[in-house]
C-alpha cells in the first residue's frame, strides 16, 4: 500500500488497510516492511482488532525516519478465536 504524503495531501488524511480475519488461537509474528521519509509523515500505527473491537495500537512509528526501508514486527499473542490486523498507514501533519 502507498500513499503520497506531501500534495495534494491534506492534514489528517490517512489510509487504511485491513487484513482477512486470521486464527488468533495461537501465536504468531507479522512482519512488515515501511518507508517513512519526509517532513508531511505523521505516524504509522498497526492495531488489533477482534470482532468489530479495535484495541489499542499494537505498534507505532512517528516521524520521518530516514530516506530507508525498514522492517516491523508485531507479536500476536494468541488466545482468541479470530482477530484482524488493521493498519493505519501515513497520517500526515
């Protein structure tokens, strides 16, 4: 997924991108790989959700970190029946 920070981005803007339900019985890793460069990035945050519940982010980056990809990892610590994996990408200043 991309989305283009600078214009014609507007403050707040955001884009969002929601995996397939998933066995959340037991644990598992999701690896992910950003780029997070220039002065309109705000944060990257990937959160959980189980049925139509969204907890609290469960990673987060902030800022711009260098003109580089970079990898991400999220530990899914297993235990209930389904989950979803929703990420909310590039929320520009």
């Amino acid at each position: 997924m991309f989305i283009e920070t600078s214009s014609p981005r507007r403050p707040g803007d955001s884009a969002r991108l929601i995996s397939p339900r998933i066995n959340g019985a037991s644990p598992m890793c999701m690896t992910f790989w950003y780029h997070m460069y220039g002065p309109h990035v705000k944060a990257l945050n990937v959160y959980l959700a189980q049925n139509t519940t969204l907890g609290p982010a469960v990673w987060t980056k902030a800022g711009n970190q260098a003109n580089a990809w970079r990898v991400g990892n999220v530990q899914i610590t297993g235990g209930s029946a389904s989950a979803q994996v929703t990420n909310v990408s590039y929320v520009c200043y």
